[in-house]
C-alpha cells in the first residue's frame, strides 16, 4: 500500500492537526463561535426593538405631559374617566363571537 507523499509531510499533518483542534477541540471552537454569532444577531435585534419602543414611549410621555386633549383621551381610554355629565357604556365580547 503506497502512502501519498502529502500524507508524509509533517508541516501538512501539523497544520491539519491544528485545523481539527481549532475546528472541534478547542474552547473558542467553530461550533461555539456559530452559536455566540447567532445569539450575538438575536440581542442586537432585542436591541433594536427595545430602543425603538423607547422612543415611541419617549414621544408619547412628551405629548401627554404637553398636550391636554392627549391626557384628556389617554385618561378616557386608559382608565374609563368621564365628565360629570357623561355616562360609558362598555360593550364586552364573548371569545366565541
């Protein structure tokens, strides 16, 4: 049985050894390094959403705090404030309709 002659040259089979250790072996492996990329991906998107929602919280705490017709209807809406002279009537569906 002929062995290759690429077989034979140790700078080959070190550098081979040392792809397979860094590939499977070691702590900052590939597979690792795949995974903390992917969770890397899902934070920043969490990110992303997070400051999103900020700055629509953030505008609308400023108009409700600005604006008396925002408050006015956030209060109505939000906690079923009314008027003196009002009266609410709330409709409440069953799931099944």
């Amino acid at each position: 049985m002929k062995i290759p002659k690429l077989l034979k040259n140790k700078y080959f089979l070190t550098g081979l050894a040392f792809v397979v250790w860094m590939l499977f072996f070691d702590s900052n492996n590939m597979i690792r390094q795949a995974k903390l990329s992917s969770n890397l991906n899902r934070l920043e998107k969490q990110k992303a959403y997070y400051l999103s929602e900020i700055k629509k919280d953030s505008t609308a705490l400023h108009q409700l705090q600005t604006d008396l017709n925002t408050l006015e209807k956030f209060a109505r809406e939000r906690y079923l404030m009314k008027r003196d002279n009002e009266d609410i009537y709330l409709i409440v569906r069953e799931k099944g309709e």
